[in-house]
C-alpha cells in the first residue's frame, strides 16, 4: 500500500519532472528567505527614532563604539570641541557619535 498512490504509476520522465519543480521551489523559497533576511527590516521602530539617548548613554554607545578605547574618544570628543567651541561636552560626545556613524556608513 502506497502513501502516495499516483508515485506508483508515475513515468518516469514525470517523476523527473516533479523532482525538478521541488528543485526549483526549495530553491526559490530560500533565495527569498536570504534576501529578505540580508535587507533586514522594513521600518524602523518608532522608539528609536524618536528618543534621544542621554549624554551618558551617549558617552556608553561612543565607548561601544570605538571599542572601550577611551583614549580614542576622548580624542574624538576634543575634536568635535575645537572645530566648533561653542559645543558643550554632551554635544560633543553626541557630535562625535553622530560623525563616527556616519564614516561607517559610507
């Protein structure tokens, strides 16, 4: 007794056939699956894009970001001071992240 009792009558250029259309719809399901996870999602949480991290949350992700390297962002912090001097310390830092992002975005 078959499971599937049309496999059994089957010729087998059919059975060929029907093995390529599984092929070529594992194929395409997983080419969707890795470009669909490759672009992420589709909008951004509002959340995020909204709120402002505080200056010392700021500081963190800066630390974060140049990976615990203090003495780098301190340099950068200095930097973002001396190219405008009207920037109080928490522009600064929030400055520093900002021009760090945007370098590793190009």
């Amino acid at each position: 007794m078959y499971v599937f009792p049309m496999i059994g009558h089957m010729t087998p250029l059919q059975a060929f056939l029907l093995l390529i259309a599984f092929w070529l719809a594992a194929y395409l399901f997983s080419k969707f699956l890795r470009r669909s996870l490759r672009n992420g999602p589709k909008h951004r949480p509002a959340s995020r894009a909204v709120r402002r991290p505080s200056a010392s949350g700021e500081y963190d992700a800066l630390v974060n970001m140049c990976l615990g390297d203090r003495d780098k962002v301190e340099r950068l912090i200095t930097y973002e001071m001396t190219r405008r001097p009207g920037l109080t310390r928490s522009q600064a830092i929030s400055e520093a992240a900002d021009r760090l992002r945007y370098d590793r975005s190009r």
